[in-house]
C-alpha cells in the first residue's frame, strides 16, 4: 500500500512539474518585418516562420526555432535581387534559409535575451539578441535589433562595396498558438 501510495505521490508531482514546465506557443502572425541595412544596401526578407514557445515566467522552458526563406530577399532593386541570391553573397540555391535556434533565454534590464546558433550560407555562430516582449490582448509582439559581420558568415567579398556591419531589425507579432 505505502508503495502504491509513493507511486501515485510521484506521479503526481511529475505531473505538477510538466504542468507548470510548459511555456506557451505562439503563432507567427502575417505582418511582421524583418530588415536589414547598412550605409549601402536595404531591403527586407519577405517569409519567415517558425516555432516561438515563450514565457516570461518560464524562461527556461522558452525556444525560438526560426527560419527565414533567402529566396525572399527584396532590396527594391530586381538585378541587386539577383544578385543577392547568387552563390558571391547568399547562394540561395545551396542555402535556401537563415536559422536561428535558441540556447536560452534570460531577463536583461527592461526586456530579454536570447542566445542562440544563427547559421548563415552553411555557417553557424552563437548570436545573442536583446529583444521586449509587449503583450496586446490575445497577441503580441517580439522587437529586436543586432548588427551581423557578414565576412563571418561569407556573404560578398570582404570589404567591397557593402559595409561588413549589417543591421537586422525584427517585428514579429504573434497570437496564441
């Protein structure tokens, strides 16, 4: 009796623990925006999705699994599209996505960090990211902005006529997945 009694307390307290382990899901919504720019060349990527488990009381349990399709770059120019895409400087055709999986997440002053594995053309480097977090009824909306050297990742011919710092900004609104 006493071990069935410990099994049926065990059992419950792994229960408990899942319960309150699992972070909430979010969908990607349509709108959101992912730019870069440098002092000479911006534009936007126009497909991103994804996997986005966030809780701002569970950290811990919080993971950013995201893919951005290359194919989808659109700098306003259609030859520097081309461009882009070719094998010099994204070789969309070998590397049709940029990912980023999260390692952890943690609380940084007002908003949070994410660090990661960003693989670029086939390279991947750890990459931490500040980004807020702002809740709006049902939804919300992750912001982010960080500055990727594209030399590390062999994007174009270092130096050049493209700067080495690229700024990416992110808007990703969410909903309750």
């Amino acid at each position: 009796m006493k071990k069935l009694i410990f099994s049926m307390a065990t059992l419950l307290v792994f229960t408990a623990v899942f319960a309150f382990a699992v972070a909430q899901k979010w969908a990607i919504a349509g709108n959101y925006s992912i730019k870069f720019s440098s002092s000479d060349v911006s534009g936007i990527f126009k497909t991103f999705s994804g996997n986005i488990v966030f809780d701002e009381a569970n950290l811990a349990a919080s993971k950013f699994d995201v893919s951005i399709d290359v194919n989808s770059i659109n700098t306003g120019n259609g030859l520097q599209n081309k461009h882009a895409k070719g094998a010099e400087w994204f070789d969309a055709a070998k590397y049709p996505a940029i990912k980023y999986s999260s390692k952890k997440i943690v609380k940084a002053g007002n908003g949070y960090q994410v660090t990661g594995d960003l693989q670029i053309k086939g390279i991947t480097k750890e990459y931490t990211i500040p980004f807020t977090f702002k809740k709006a009824g049902a939804g919300a909306t992750f912001n982010g902005s960080f500055t990727v050297n594209r030399s590390d990742f062999n994007i174009g011919k270092p130096g050049g006529d493209v700067a080495e710092q690229i700024k990416i900004d992110v808007a990703v609104p969410v909903n309750k997945g």
